[in-house]
C-alpha cells in the first residue's frame, strides 16, 4: 500500500489501537452469535437460529467489506487486467 508517497509493509502498520478494537468488535459479534445457540431449544429455533445467522453475516461481512481492503490504492493500480504488473503512471 502508498501512503504519503511511501510504500508501507502492510495495511495495518500504525493502527494498532484501530486493529485491537475493530478485533474485539467482530470478535464480539462472533461470540454473540455462539451465545445465541445457547438458546436454541427445539421448541423455540427461530429466533436463537435467526440471531445467529444475523450476527455471523455481520461480523464476516464487517471483515470482508470494510477491514479487508488493505491491497487498494489512491494514487495508482499495481495489477493490470489479468493479474500482470502495471508500469507506474506519470503524474
């Protein structure tokens, strides 16, 4: 990743505090969601079932949308249509 013009060795470097509490939230939500199961009874399903569903999608979701985006660049692409290098563009 570029930033500030410099290339950095990976996306979470300097965000330590950012990291440990995005961590504990989507940890939290999967802990949520096993804590739900706990509820499930074979007369009530729906709802422990559908919390669970509910707070799994999210926290995959939290992760795979808005955390796991560290190979995206603001001032250039580094990968052509095919996976191939792209030569640097003037500016």
């Amino acid at each position: 990743m570029i930033s500030n013009g410099k290339v950095t060795s990976y996306s979470g470097q300097g965000n330590v505090v950012g990291n440990v509490v995005a961590f504990i939230f989507v940890f939290g939500l999967l802990l949520g969601s096993v804590y739900a199961l706990s509820f499930w009874t074979l007369e009530d399903a729906w709802i422990p079932g559908l919390s669970f569903m509910l707070l799994w999608t999210l926290a995959f979701l939290v992760t795979k949308q808005f955390l796991g985006r560290g190979d995206t660049l603001t001032q250039q692409d580094i990968h052509g249509e095919h996976g191939e290098p792209v030569e640097p563009k003037a500016h």
